[in-house]
C-alpha cells in the first residue's frame, strides 16, 4: 500500500537550491564537472520532477479519500435510516402520532371536505361509487362517522392476495346514499368537482379526469336544463349520468378500455328522457284519478273556483278521455301564447258548461315547489284566467272593442305563485286583495302597462338580450370546424350563461355604499341607462320579485371614478360581500371558481413570442369591444344572484346581463371572445390576439405571406406535439418550443389555420392591397356574429401600437412603457405617500401597478419586496390599515426615480443564442466562496462575523453569484447573454424571479440589476448538482494550481467587513495546510425543490399573473 501524503504539494515551497543548505550536494556535481548554474538548474529539475510526481498522487489521494468518506457517510447513513426504520416501525405498533406537522399552514375556509373511506377506495380501486359520498350531505355523513364510528371495528374484505380484516367504514356502504338519477341539480354540481379532485388523488391519469370533466360540465350546460316541463329536464340528465357512468365503468373492467364520454350520446339522452316522462306521467294520472274520488265526494257548488281564488291547475272538460292528448296539445302551444301577449285563435267559453262539467286536477308535469320551480322559461297563461258566468255584467275597456271570439281574461299576474319553500326573510308580507275590472282584454290587442317589467321578464327567459347573433355564431362555428371546442355559446347567446351562481336559499339585500348618495346624479343617470338599454328589468317591490324569481340576493353597489377619466363614475357591485360569510350568507362569489370558466389570455412574453416572429413591414390595429361583460347574457336561474338594489326603499331590479366583478365575468366574456378569435383565425384573418375585451389585429405584407405560413406550420407542429390545447388553472393555452433561457412558448392558438390573401376580397387603396386584410374584412365578420366594436377607440394600422399599457414598436423590436402609465404609477406613489396605513386593497393596487412597470424595467423587481411582504400580513382583516415595513419608503423613492426617467424600455424578448462559459460558484459556511470558469478559479475567505443581521448560507451563496458574474463581465467583452450555474436553489431561482425573499440576498440581486443593464447583457441562472459544481473545491480550501487564478476583482465596499480574497488570506490557508486539517464537509443538497415547493412557486407566479390582469382590468 502506497505511503499517504502528509501535507498538500502544491503549497509545498521550492527549496533555496543556492542557500548554504545545499553547498555540499553542488560541490559534489562541480567535481563531477557541473558548474554551479548547472547544478542548481539539475537541483530543480528533480525537484519539481518529484513534486509533479507528488501532486499527482496527492489528487489521487484527495479524490480516493473524497469517495472513502462518501461512501462511509452513505453506509452510516443506510445503516442510521435503516435502524430508524425499524424503531418507528416498532413504535407504530405500540403507539399513536400525530401526522406530520406543516407550521406554514393554517386554516381556511376552503378546507375540503371529508370523504367517506368507503367512496375513497372505490374511486382508488377504479370502481363505480354513486356522486352522493361527495355530496354535502355525503361529506356530512363521512364526517360523522369519521369521529362516531370505533377504529377497532373491523370486516372481513377482499384483497389482492386472498381475505383478511380491514376498517369496517372503508368496506360499507351508507343507508342514505342515493344514486345518480336522484341527486338534485345543485348536488351534482357540488358533486362531481370533489368526484374528480378525489380521482386526483387517488393518481388517475391527468387525461382521463380532463375528459370526466368535460362530460360532467357539458352536462351542467346542456339545454335539456331549460326543458319544459321543468324540472324533468335535469331529472333526465341525472338519469343520463347514472346510466353513462355504469356503462363506462362496466366497459372499464370487462373489455379493458376506456372510452369517452364526449359528447352527450342523443339516442341514451332521448332514452332517458322519455323514461323520466313515463314516471311522471304515471304518478299524473294516479294524482288525477285520486283528486276524481275526492271530487265526486264534494258538493256541486264547490267544483267550481269560487270567484276572485286562484288554483294551480288545468280546467279540462270531463268529456276529455286522452289524458296524452293534453299533454301533446300542451307542447304545442306556440311561446308567444305561453306569454300571454299574444292568441291569434280563441274561443268564447260557456262559463256555465265548463262549471257544471269541469274537473280541477293537478298539471300533469306539476312538481313540488322547490329552488327550481321559480327556475321556468315562461308562465302558463291559464293559470290567472279568469272565466266569469254569462250573467255578470261585462265591463269594456274603453281602448279596446269588445271581440266575441276572445277569450274573456284578465292578466293579472303572469308568475306562477306557489308556497315558498324557502325560509322568511322578514315580516310577511300579504297580497292586497284583488280588484276585478272587469275589462274584457284581448291578449293579442292589449297589455296592462302595469305588467310591462313581469311581461318583459317572461320575455327574457325566452330569449336573452346581447347584440351577439346566435344564429350566426351557430352557422360560423360550425363552416369553421369549432362546434367541438364552442358547444354551448349558441345556446348561450339564446337563453344566457350559467356563471356558477348557486340557488339562493334565502333573500338578503344589503345596503348599498353611501357613494351612491353622494354621487346620486350619476347613479340616476347609470340606473336609467341599464334600464333604456334593457339590461336592467323592474322595477320590482321585494314580494313581487320573490314571486318571480325565487329567493334572491343583492350584492352592494358603489360608484368609483374611471381612471384617467375623474368626472366620470363606474358601477361597481360588490359580488365578494359580505367580508366573513356564514352558513347562511356567503357572497356570491365565495361559491364561485374561476378555474372552472377558463379563458386564453397573452401575458407579458407570450406577446413576446408573437410580436418578435413578425415580418418586416408588418402593422397592427387595436379594437375594443364596447360594454364587453355587458353584452353577455345570463340564464334566468342565475338572476337571483344578479338582483340590483335601487334605493333604500322597497325598489329592485333584476340585472340579466354579466357585471363587473362576478369571479366568472372574465372567463365567461373570455370564452366568447376566444370563440370569435377563432372565428377569425378560421376565415384567414390573423395572426390577432386579446386581452380581455381588447383585440389586436396583425396584417402581414403579401410578399412575407408564403414565409410566415411556412412558420405557422411549424409552430403548429410544436403545438401538436406540446400537448395541443391545454388547460391549466383559469386559462386556456397552447405549449410551443423551449427557448434556451428556460422560457417556453405559450399561445393562445393552434395554428392549424395560414393567414390568407384577403387583398382582392373588397375594394381597397393601392396602398392597402399590399397587406394580407384590412378593417373592412374585420367588420364583415364582426357584423356577422353582432361584434359591437368601441369605434373611437379603434387605432389605425400601424407598425406602432398602444397594447395592454406598453408601446409595441414591431419594426425594431422595441417595447416601451408609455407616458400615460408613466404618469399615472407617479401618481400613484404620491397618493401612496399621503396616509401612514394602508388597507390590502391598496397595496395590491400599487403593487399591481409597479409589478407592470418591472415587465419593462426587469431590476425593479428587486424593489417590490417590501410591498410584497405587507401583502401576507393582513391575514383575517383585508379592511383594516396597517402601516408597511420601513425599506418601503427606499423603494418607492427608487421607483420614483426610475418612472421619471425621460424613456423607459427595452428590446422585446426573444429567442437568443446563450453563452455557455463553464461558469460555476459555490459557497461554503465554513471556509469561503469559490468560482470557475473553464477551468480557471478564484475563492474568497469569509470573515469572522459574516454570519449576522440574516445573512446565511444563502447569501453567501448569492456573493458567489455576484463575484461570478462581475469576472465575467471582466475577462469577457462580448455583448451576448450569458449562463452561469450554482448549486443553491433558492439563488438559482431568486435570480430567476428577479429578486429574493431574503433582504440581504435582494440586496445584492439589486447590485447585479446594475451591472447587467449598465453593461446591456443578461444573465441566466441554472440549478447544478453539488457533487457536479467544479466550484465546490475552491470554496472549501481545495485549491487548482495558481497558474490557472481568475484576475481579481474590486470587492463592493458593502461586503469587504465580511469577505476577503483568498491572495490576502494565503498565510492562513498555508497554515491549515501544513497542519493537515481536513476541509468540513458540505451540507448534503437536493437536486431541486420539493414538488411543494415548486407548487408555491408556481402558485406565486400565478398569483401575480392574476394581480397584473386584475390591475389592468380595472384600468381599462
């Protein structure tokens, strides 16, 4: 076994071959005929033969003793784990623990729901397990008996490898669970999202929940909803969902595949339509056959309505012997008689027939009165008509000729009234006795005034109000190959959009804000225009609006001045009130989300990607779609949610159009806008893309078009390989190609469609012939589909343009803030500086705000932490002002600095060549930080006390960082960006986000914003294994040789109490050296974070996605 080296060569000083030491060995080779030179240089020569020898075997040996100790870490490690191992699995037997703590988590009110062991294993062993178990009543039940039922009750089960005992909650099933079919409409939709979370859990492919999904929202949006009578409808949809989700499962397990349940089967759907028809039809006529053994027991007199009284029902003469006969006569009514305005054939009843011969029985679709039977499309004409004797005296209208072929009516009321099953919301209210004109009144001639809110309320629940073309949206869709993607906005755009509004249980109508007191002009103004454009309905008095629509909720309005227009107001209806929800009274949108309405949208770099593939010459055009969310109707069951309070008297109106500030409003208006975006990509204009209700239009020179198709089908490819159309939280996109920063390409098309040469389609300028389109192809389709266009806010085609708050400039590739936010983030700042406290709301506001500035100025990001962290300390109370930590103040005097700079901007971002030099840094907490480039390094010493005021690891780690890239600049004069590596994960990704959580860490990001814009290069950090960093050497003590030494550089005076460089340490080091002391082992890293913390992560990014939209949202 070779002799281990002591001492480190390579610190090993050359001997003085010239001292007297060494006078006899030269004597002795000048006898032997050496002179002296020769025999000092011979002297050398060995030596450092020798020592070249010596290192060599030193690294062997460094490297051997490296792995030795690696390898006995590792077997004491194994050995630690496996000795813990059998300990916890003794103690597990012996003893209950608590689960695992998470001190970073706290309580809140969106806590799932327990789910019943039993659903639980069938959904993990793939079965077929009724929607009930995820029901509220199916969680009650499951929580129950999760804390009721003894842990040492156990039953006989079957398992994979014979019989044996398992926990008797896990194996039985629940004497109130329902099947499918008899779940009501507000269970299943509560039911089925925690059907599929639970499938998430128990590792069901990504894939097939996407399609279970699609198959459950297609049903929760399908017309058979509005089908009369109601609610048969839904029941038969219930029943579609037991029957398709049986038979799924069945074909699961005996023929090993699985199909999809996309779309909605018609022969099975019209199977169990007409099955819910026979039940119905069956306890009809047992109802009727009943109330004829009843009738026949009563007096004469009595089966006839006494006068002035009210009975849901049909009169039917005793002759009519077809009971179905009724009910085809009754599908048959056309929807103007349903109405009530119109009859263009009646008959004059002898009133006195009909009393001796009728016979009062129930409808036959007649249900009990629930949450839905305020949900109905029309009322029934015959269920207020009035028939009065021949005898009594008829009074005429003077307005309107007695007819003798009309029907003698009086329409008093065109609502259904039945006994609410919903609780009181106050003092009872009774009905003011009834006063007979006795007008005669011919529905197709005459309508009471007095009626005209209810009748135009009837009218809407047939057909929804929106300037967008159903018809036409129904034909495009289906000429474009998008009724696949677009099913329902036809059928939206007839009888509106569920937003995800639940039934309301209870009437609540809060107060409105005293802004509309002190605004009272404006408010008047804005009542009167939602009323002129028929978007408002009423008024209503409380009783009467029950009466129509059910229980209802109002949420509180408030007027706020539209920015950059200060004398004009914007309505405001607060859906998240009230602030803390009960079991009662929640908000409207508590029970709203978002995810479940996605929508495409182009973020910062998205757009990014579009604008830096445009051919020269190419110029763009910004349209808005006027009153956007306003044009986007919604389905009669979510108008109790909608309710507008007008005053603080008893006056409400219903609001039948999409407002601002419903959690659904953007991706409901997003789908339809996505929907008409595709539309146009679909007949060749384009490449076009949106941003809420903003839309910018491209057109590409005719001489570029054949090139940039070419370039359309490659991306098309990459879209199709990336996964196609994707679904990821509330939006929609399409994954492209990675750019060599990390970056990849998100769109918001498949580009399955070229640009096409609409240059000869219209009569155009010679000028305008040049380009694919014009504003003319735009309008004729927008006409189309009903697209009302903001036309003063439209821009002219330009290779300039003003979009999402920045100036894109597409011929030089320049992107820039433009003065007008300029000056409204100033104002901001200054308005910040007025108060001492601020609630949650404003500093999202500002945050917000700022947070767009750093898309164009990236180092600001680096001065937003401070706002970031008054952000999390609101916790419970959003409301109440708190006073922002004390850096705030120097940031946003840093802000304040930059935003009034003469011109802010910067290169668009866009696929570059990066640099890779072999850069690497590293730190380590007991001896210093070391770099290498290609092979060449330099360390640095810590100092005794660095270790203070939160500096840690990682800022040790981020001073590598910093020392890195400050070398590099130094030795490297080219302009390109550059790729530097480092094994800390949190520097890694701090860099990557712009700034660090860790104020010394953001401090010296901050210092690194300055030489990467002074130097107009930029700088990409990537995650390296420990084991693979060539620095980790140099910043334990483990020095290369010194002829490969990087050039020093000048240390920031903020870190030279804390660091110094290895040069000026060297007297140290050679001391640890000599006396053999072994460099400490490095603390053991993962290769990258936990899949939690890479959910945070990501989540934070979503989050301020989110706020960044919000911001300009509420801008626009």
């Amino acid at each position: 076994m070779a002799e281990r080296i002591a001492a480190d060569p390579n610190l090993t000083p050359q001997p003085d071959f010239e001292g007297p030491s060494y006078h006899n060995l030269r004597e002795a080779l000048v006898q032997a005929g050496f002179t002296q030179d020769a025999a000092i240089t011979s002297f050398r020569q060995a030596w450092e033969q020798e020592q070249d020898h010596r290192k060599q075997l030193w690294a062997q040996q460094v490297e051997a003793d490296a792995a030795a100790e690696a390898a006995a870490r590792a077997a004491q490690a194994l050995t630690a784990q496996e000795e813990l191992e059998e300990l916890r699995k003794e103690s597990d037997k012996k003893k209950v623990k608590f689960a695992p703590f998470h001190f970073d988590e706290g309580l809140s009110g969106d806590y799932r729901p327990a789910i019943s062991p039993y659903a639980f294993r069938k959904v993990e062993q793939k079965e077929h397990v009724e929607l009930w178990y995820f029901t509220p009543e199916g969680t009650d039940e499951a929580k129950r008996k999760l804390y009721s039922v003894s842990e040492e009750t156990f039953t006989i089960a079957k398992l994979e490898d014979g019989l044996g005992l398992r926990p008797a909650t896990a194996h039985n099933h629940s004497s109130k669970a329902k099947p499918d079919s008899e779940l009501s409409f507000q269970d299943f939709s509560l039911g089925w999202r925690r059907y599929l979370q639970t499938a998430l859990d128990c590792k069901w492919p990504h894939p097939l929940v996407d399609m279970l999904g699609r198959f459950f929202s297609a049903i929760a949006d399908h017309g058979f909803r509005d089908r009369e009578p109601r609610p048969l409808g839904e029941q038969a949809l219930m029943l579609y969902v037991q029957d398709a989700r049986i038979k799924w499962h069945t074909i699961e397990k005996q023929e090993r595949r699985c199909i999809n349940l996309n779309p909605i089967a018609p022969d099975l759907l019209a199977t169990c339509w007409q099955t819910v028809l026979d039940k119905h039809g069956e306890k009809a006529l047992a109802s009727r056959v009943e109330c004829n053994k009843e009738s026949r027991k009563l007096p004469p007199e009595s089966k006839v309505p006494p006068e002035g009284e009210s009975r849901r029902g049909i009169l039917l003469p005793q002759s009519a012997k077809d009971l179905s006969a009724l009910v085809n006569a009754r599908s048959l009514v056309p929807l103007e008689e349903i109405v009530g305005l119109h009859l263009p054939c009646v008959v004059q009843i002898d009133e006195q027939r009909v009393a001796s011969q009728a016979l009062i029985i129930p409808n036959l679709f007649e249900t009990p009165p629930t949450l839905r039977s305020f949900d109905r499309s029309a009322p029934y004409v015959l269920e207020d008509t009035r028939m009065k004797s021949r005898s009594a005296r008829q009074q005429l209208s003077g307005a309107v000729k007695e007819r003798q072929d009309a029907v003698v009516t009086r329409v008093s009321e065109l609502s259904i009234q039945t006994v609410s099953s919903c609780a009181p919301t106050g003092k009872e209210r009774s009905d003011a006795p009834r006063k007979d004109s006795g007008t005669t009144m011919n529905a197709l001639d005459a309508e009471n005034p007095r009626m005209e809110p209810q009748n135009a309320l009837s009218l809407r629940r047939l057909k929804a109000f929106t300037p967008l073309i159903p018809d036409a949206w129904q034909r495009l869709l289906i000429e474009c190959n998008l009724t696949e993607r677009y099913p329902n906005i036809p059928q939206g755009l007839r009888t509106g959009f569920r937003v995800g509004i639940i039934p309301i249980l209870v009437t609540h109508t809060p107060r409105n804000s005293s802004s509309l007191i002190q605004f009272a002009s404006s408010f008047e103004a804005t009542v009167a225009r939602e009323f002129t454009s028929n978007r408002y309905l009423g008024p209503f008095s409380c009783s009467k609006l029950e009466s129509l629509i059910g229980p209802f909720q109002s949420s509180p309005l408030s007027l706020i001045p539209k920015p950059h227009k200060p004398n004009v107001m914007r309505l405001v209806q607060n859906f998240s009130f009230p602030r803390s929800p009960s079991v009662n009274y929640a908000s409207i949108n508590s029970n709203i989300l978002s995810d479940d309405f996605p929508c495409t949208w182009t973020p910062f770099k998205a757009f990014c990607a579009i604008v830096c593939q445009l051919p020269p010459g190419t110029q763009a055009m910004v349209r808005d779609v006027a009153e956007a969310y306003r044009i986007i109707p919604l389905h009669q069951s979510q108008w109790p949610g909608t309710v507008v309070r007008l005053s603080d008297e008893d006056s409400f109106a219903v609001d039948t159009q999409t407002a601002f500030g419903i959690a659904s409003g953007a991706g409901i208006f997003g789908h339809t806008g996505d929907g008409s975006a595709d539309i146009f990509r679909r007949k060749g204009i384009g490449p076009l893309t949106k941003w809420v209700d903003d839309f910018v239009f491209f057109r590409i020179l005719l001489k570029h078009l054949f090139k940039f198709n070419e370039y359309r089908k490659e991306r098309c490819l990459s879209v199709r390989k990336n996964g196609g159309r994707i679904h990821s939280g509330g939006r929609i996109l399409f994954k492209g190609e990675t750019w060599q920063d990390g970056y990849t390409e998100e769109f918001d098309e498949d580009f399955e469609t070229p640009i096409a040469d609409l240059s000869k389609s219209s009569p155009r300028s010679s000028e305008e012939q040049l380009f694919s389109c014009n504003k003319d192809d735009i309008d004729n389709l927008s006409q189309q589909l009903g697209i009302p266009w903001q036309l003063e806010k439209d821009s002219t085609w330009s290779s300039t343009v003003i979009f999402t708050g920045f100036c894109w400039d597409l011929q030089k590739k320049i992107v820039s803030l433009t003065s007008a936010k300029r000056d409204k983030y100033l104002a901001a700042i200054s308005e910040w500086e007025k108060s001492r406290a601020h609630t949650l709301q404003e500093v999202q506001k500002l945050f917000g705000k700022l947070l767009h500035a750093s898309l164009i100025v990236p180092a600001g990001r680096a001065y937003l932490t401070s706002l970031e962290r008054m952000l999390s300390i609101y916790h419970e109370q959003p409301f109440k002002p708190r006073t922002p930590p004390r850096s705030t103040n120097q940031d946003l005097q840093w802000w304040k600095y930059t935003l009034e700079r003469a011109s802010l901007s910067r290169q668009i971002p866009a696929p570059r060549t990066i640099q890779d030099l072999a850069a690497y840094s590293d730190a380590s907490s007991s001896v210093g930080i070391g770099i290498s480039i290609a092979g060449r390094w330099r360390a640095w010493r810590l100092l005794e006390g660095w270790k203070s005021e939160g500096r840690d690891i990682g800022w040790a780690e981020a001073v590598g960082f910093e020392f890195l890239v400050r070398t590099i600049l130094l030795i490297s004069p080219d302009s390109g960006p550059f790729r530097v590596f480092g094994d800390n994960q949190g520097v890694v990704e701090g860099w990557g986000n712009g700034r660090s959580r860790n104020q010394q860490v953001n401090f010296i990001f901050r210092r690194v914003h300055e030489l990467v814009e002074a130097s107009g290069r930029a700088v990409h950090a990537r995650y390296v294994p420990s084991l693979s960093n060539p620095a980790d050497g140099p910043s334990r003590g483990i020095f290369p040789s010194s002829n490969l030494l990087l050039p020093p550089i000048p240390i920031p005076p903020e870190l030279r109490p804390f660091v110094v460089d290895c040069l000026f340490a060297q007297s140290q080091l050679l001391l640890s050296s000599h006396e053999s002391t072994a460099p400490l082992p490095k603390p053991t890293r993962t290769a990258g974070r936990s899949r939690a913390a890479r959910s945070y992560l990501a989540g934070c990014r979503k989050e301020e996605d989110g706020i960044i939209r919000a911001e300009f949202t509420q801008q626009e």
